[in-house]
C-alpha cells in the first residue's frame, strides 16, 4: 500500500524526530492554540514518507519532543495521534484519532495510555470547546 498523507487540516507541516536507535523520523504535525489556552498537538503517521520509526512505536519521547519544542507546560498540552486512510476495504486500516495521556515526570513523558476519538471530537478539540 503506498499512500503518502497531503497537507490538510490535520497536518501543516512535518516533523523530525529520532526513532529506535537514533533513526531520523518523520510525522505530519500540526500544533493548534486553542482558545482556552492549551495546545493540541496532531501527530500523523506519514507511512512511506517516515524513513524511520512509526509514531506509534516512540510515541512519549516524540511527544515530549513536540511539548519541548512548542515551549508549553506538560499541563496545557494535548496530544493526538492520527493515523490517516490507507484507502483499504478492511477496516482496520481506516482514519483513526487516538487522544494519548501520559505520565510526567518533570522531564519526560512515559506510559501512554491511547482513547480512540472521532474525527468530529478532534475537530471540537481544535476549536477548544
């Protein structure tokens, strides 16, 4: 399956970070101000695009690198992991949003804990209703 996510409302721009053993990675990512003040961080699975390790597999030090570079506080910050449509019959492989808590330790985040979301939660969650 190739599929290579665009640029839409879930990802603006691309992110590098360091996978398993140091391997340049990549992700879509789109930070989001909202009006309560917090920050919504999007990141996207980029599949062919991501030369290394998936989101999915170093998902607390990519988003404590995310927190770390947006110079938010651990507690205004939100994080969501998006995998886009593989354009499959099995569902399995269709758009999924996962809202991803952590555990902090004044440096790092660790244990992550996904909740599946709708496309129509994550959309509220950008406006910060």
């Amino acid at each position: 399956m190739e599929i290579n996510p665009a640029f839409d409302k879930y990802m603006d721009h691309y992110f590098d970070y360091l996978g398993f053993w140091d391997s340049p990675s990549k992700c879509g990512l789109k930070l989001v101000k909202r009006k309560d003040g917090k920050t919504l961080a999007i990141a996207t699975e980029i599949y062919r695009q991501n030369p290394g390790t998936p989101v999915t597999e170093v998902v607390a030090p990519l988003a404590t690198q995310i927190l770390k570079t947006s110079k938010e506080a651990p507690g205004n910050f939100i994080f969501i992991e998006h995998t886009p449509d593989l354009g499959s019959k099995l569902s399995f492989y269709g758009e999924t949003f996962d809202m991803v808590e952590f555990e902090w330790d004044g440096e790092n985040f660790s244990n992550p804990v996904w909740t599946r979301l709708s496309n129509e939660q994550v959309d509220g969650m950008m406006e910060g209703l």
